[in-house]
C-alpha cells in the first residue's frame, strides 16, 4: 500500500482542520466523511470530494477504507473507537481520549484485540517549538530538570462555543498535561488543583485552573489553564512553556510566532506552525511505514487520569495521589 484511504468522522471545529491537512498529504486520501449534521456534511463532502456518510458506521464500511480520524465531542470517543476497531480501521483520535479511565481502557483494550493503530491526537508535539523543548531537556541543555510551568489561554467564547460540554480542564488541559509528561520523561504522582470562583459563569464547570504536580523524578510542574482570552486578543491563544534546570532554562511563547500584523483594525499575531498537518502525516507515515505510533493509547490515557486527578482536587480540595 502507498497511500492509505482515510475517513474522518465528526466535522466541526478540528474535524474541519484535519480534513484540509489531509488534504495536503501526499500519502493519504481522504475519501469518506461522516456528520449527523446534513448541512456540514454535504458542505464537507462536496469541498474535499470524499463520500458523505450520517454515521460512523456507515463511514466505516466504505470500500477500501483503512483508517479514521475520530473528531466527535470526547463523550463519543468510545462508541466511534470501539466500533472502527472491530471494523478493522486505523485510528487517530482527537484527545482527550475519553472522559472516563473505564473508556479509554475500552478503546485501548479494542485496538490491542483487533490489532489496529491508535493514536491520540496531542497536536503540541507535532509543534516545532514543543519538539525543540523536547529536544533541549532530551539532550541534557538544561541539565536536570526542576520544574516546568505551563500555560494555555484560550479565548472567552470557547466556553460558550462547548455550550457546558466540557470544562477548560478536559478540553485544554490534555495537551498541557501530555506535554508536561513527555517533556519531564516521568510519571506524575501526585496532582493538587484549584478554580477560580471569583467570576460567575454560564456553566458549572470549572473555567481557570492552576493545577501543580508532582513527578516521579522529583520535577514540580504547574499547569495554568483558562479560557479567559479577549475574542479580539491579537493571536486567540496565550500558551507557554517555561523550564528549569541546574544548568539551564527555557522559555516558549506561543503566542508570538515571529509575524506580526498591525493594520487599522488593530493587530494579529498568526499561528505558522503546522502542528496539525505534520500531526496527521506522522499517523499516516507510521501505518504505511509500519512504524509504532508516536503518541499512543497509554499516553491518551496518562492524560485522562491527570484531568481527572485535577477535577476531583478541585472537588475535594485536596492532593489526588496517583
Ligand atoms: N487538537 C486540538 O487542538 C483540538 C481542538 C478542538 C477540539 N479538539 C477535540 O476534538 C473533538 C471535537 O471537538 P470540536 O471542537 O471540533 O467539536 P465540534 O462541536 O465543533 O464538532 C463536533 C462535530 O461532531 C459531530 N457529531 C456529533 N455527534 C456525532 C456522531 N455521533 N457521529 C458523527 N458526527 C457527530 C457534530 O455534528 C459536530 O460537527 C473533541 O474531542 C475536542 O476535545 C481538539
């Protein structure tokens, strides 16, 4: 096989982005796509001239179909894996994994019993800035590490957009959280987190978090997380990375990549990085390749347990030991 034939399933806001980034992949077609919106779904269908599909298992068996993209709201995660597993297909999966350990051990659990490629999608390791940071603390730059602060602030109507779905800490906090694991190259062992309450909001949820962990290697991380962002905010996003080590530090900024565009209407900072796309063809790359999957099922469930760890910290106001 040279070009693998993918589906994706689920066409919102980051279903949208996957099917225009495997678009552009040399080795992928994407050749079916599936909504329970009509609308989305003709507009879809008809933009990248795949077959449209109402449901996940119709998609599933289009001939000669050999992997999906899941991009469902997290709660359906389950149900679209579970069903692709025992269809055969490849699965990249947006994060979070699912919204629950007993669901990620199930889609984990499919994928091993049918024998097919899970992947998870935590898009920040595909960014260049996180591998270069990644790569710093692989090499010993920063000699040992001491702790690792990050931060991931999303625009205020985010929280309207979900509509109460999720709270910030499922919906933002998975890449944070992953990224913090793999950057540290440690398991967390203890997470206290705490919200802010100071701001009355639409939804029960938690909206501003500061979450510290512990890990097994002794590094301490806090993890910011909130969509508190100004709509007109110059870039959308204020995400960074901050890393302390005996011999060295580190400092990633997100929110200023370089281009910068002042026009009447006020400024922009765009995002170049091509963190989707490059996301994409690693998980295409490693099924044609026959390669492991670079970010897998375990580290999708690391993460699910780091969420939850925090929500229930919140919850209870004390420490989650893990
Ligand atoms: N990696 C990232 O940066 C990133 C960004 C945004 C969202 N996400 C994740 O992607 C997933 C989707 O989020 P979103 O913001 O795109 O949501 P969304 O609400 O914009 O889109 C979800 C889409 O799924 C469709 N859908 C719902 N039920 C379905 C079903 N049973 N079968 C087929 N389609 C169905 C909806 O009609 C909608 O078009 C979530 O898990 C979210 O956490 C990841």
């Amino acid at each position: 096989m040279d070009r693998l034939n993918i589906g994706v399933i689920g066409l919102g806001a980051i279903g949208q982005k996957h099917c225009s980034a495997l678009a552009v992949l040399e080795r992928a077609t994407l050749c079916a796509v599936a909504d329970v919106n009509a609308n989305v779904l003709s507009t879809t269908a008809a933009q990248y001239r795949a077959a449209p599909y109402a449901t996940a298992d119709d998609l599933l068996k289009h001939p000669g179909l050999d992997a999906v993209v899941i991009a469902t709201p997290d709660d359906l995660h389950r149900d679209a894996c579970v069903l692709a597993a025992q269809h055969g297909k490849h699965i990249l999966v947006e994060k979070p994994l699912a919204t629950t350990i007993e669901d990620s051990q199930a889609i984990v659990a499919a994928a091993e019993t049918a024998g097919v490629k899970l992947m998870v999608g935590f898009t920040l390791r595909f960014s260049l800035h996180y591998q270069q940071a990644k790569k710093a603390v692989a090499d010993g730059v920063l000699g040992s590490l001491v702790s690792i602060f990050a931060r991931r602030q999303n625009v205020i109507s985010q929280a309207d957009r979900l509509k109460g779905r999720c709270g910030v800490l499922m919906f933002l906090g998975p890449h944070d959280f992953d990224v913090m694991r793999w950057i540290v190259g440690s398991e967390p062992v203890s997470i206290y987190s705490q919200a802010a309450t100071s701001v009355p909001s639409a939804y029960p949820i938690e909206n501003e978090t500061f979450t510290t962990i512990k890990f097994a290697n002794g590094v301490v991380g806090c993890a910011q997380i909130g969509w508190y962002l100004q709509d007109k905010h110059p870039a959308g996003r204020d995400f960074k990375l901050d890393i302390v080590g005996d011999k060295g530090s580190l400092n990633l900024d997100q929110m200023r990549q370089g281009l910068e565009i002042y026009t009447a209407t006020g400024a922009k900072f765009p995002s170049v990085s091509a963190g989707l796309v490059d996301e994409d063809r690693a998980f295409v790359d490693c099924i044609l390749d026959h390669k492991p999957v670079p970010v897998s099922g375990s580290d999708g469930l690391a993460a699910v347990r780091m969420v939850l760890a925090a929500m229930t910290s919140i919850e209870t106001g004390q420490p989650v030991s893990l």
